[in-house]
C-alpha cells in the first residue's frame, strides 16, 4: 500500500532531497513550496495525504503557523518537523503537541526519515 507524504518547504533542494530518500519506499511525495500550495494540496487531496513534513522557517506563513493550521484543519494527519534550525525550545512545544510525531534537523539521514515516516503513517492508519 502507498502512502502519500506532502512536503512543505520553501527549498526546492530540500524537497527533491526527501522525495528521493522516500523513492525506493512505499511513499507517493507531493511537495509544496509555501504554505498556501499546501493548503491547496491538502484540500484537493485530504483522503490520500497521510503525512505532512514541514520546515519551520520559510518566507510568509511560518511552519508553526502551518503546523497549527494542519492540526485545526486535518486533526488526523500526523506532521513531522524537518528544519535546518535546530531549537530545544521549539522542539519540546512541537513534540507536546499530539500531532507532531517527530522533530527532524536537516540534513536527515535517509533511514531516519523513512523510519518516522512510516512510523507517522502507521499511526495515521490507526487513529485516523
């Protein structure tokens, strides 16, 4: 079974990066460049999206902003945090919220980022 795992940063680098660490996975990637293409992606395909993985710094809305609105928005869908800033601070309020599954600081390991992915998706199956 493929999963459908949206990524939301505003690098075009960082996105092709993800979407080839999943490619040899079960993982179907859509990629979003900013917070409104996001939106966009998730209400055009809100069944089939089963993780979302957002960067926390980007231009416009920022990726706390996004979390809190995919987790009003898509309470089901499980949201794994990918930056290139890491913050202790910012890490323990992300990983309080029920939602946000994992904390990643770029750049990933590919195992890593399969792991909490599938581990995002299964949970996603589960409860969602």
């Amino acid at each position: 079974m493929k999963h459908h795992v949206l990524v939301l940063d505003d690098e075009a680098d960082v996105r092709n990066a993800v979407r080839l660490q999943l490619k040899d996975s079960r993982f179907d990637v859509l990629e979003a460049e900013n917070a409104q293409q996001a939106a966009d992606l998730l209400r055009d395909n809100a069944v089939s999206i089963d993780v979302i993985i957002c960067d926390v710094r980007m231009p416009g809305m920022s990726g706390v902003e996004a979390v809190a609105g995919f987790q009003r928005d898509y309470p089901t869908t499980p949201v794994i945090v990918l930056t290139g800033f890491p913050d202790v601070g910012l890490a323990v309020d992300f990983m309080k919220k029920k939602d946000v599954v994992d904390y990643l600081i770029k750049p990933v390991e590919k195992a890593k980022l399969i792991a909490a992915v599938e581990l995002a998706a299964q949970r996603r199956k589960l409860f969602g």
